[in-house]
C-alpha cells in the first residue's frame, strides 16, 4: 500500500483535538476590528470544532492526523 498524502492547506488550517476531533479558527477577522464590541473580538480568537460532515472530509485530507 503507498503512502498517502497529506493536504498541506488543510494541515495549517486544522488541528487536532485529543479526542480526535478537528478545530478551526473562525471567518471574517482580517480587518474591520474597531467596529467591533470588545466581546465580539475575543469570541473571534475561539477555536470552533468542526461540524460532523466537514470531520469525515478532513479524515481524507489528513491521513495521518489522529
């Protein structure tokens, strides 16, 4: 059986959790911060899990990450 690849976008994406599942960060945080309550920019910096569809995918993208 050959190696498989890992998805090397997915893998600076994603990390994994000590029970196996998947993190990622949330969208829309490059710009516009000011306008921001100060409670919406620290939720922002919370790591979110993945929901169950996108952990079966990422099970494909990285092989190895268990």
């Amino acid at each position: 059986m050959p190696k498989l690849k890992t998805h090397r976008g997915a893998a600076r994406r994603f990390k994994v959790t000590g029970s196996g599942r998947f993190t990622r960060r949330k969208g829309n945080i490059s710009h516009n911060k000011t306008r921001m309550s100060k409670q919406a920019r620290r939720q922002i910096d919370e790591m979110l899990v993945v929901s169950k569809p996108g952990q079966r995918l990422l099970r494909r993208l990285l092989p190895y990450a268990r």
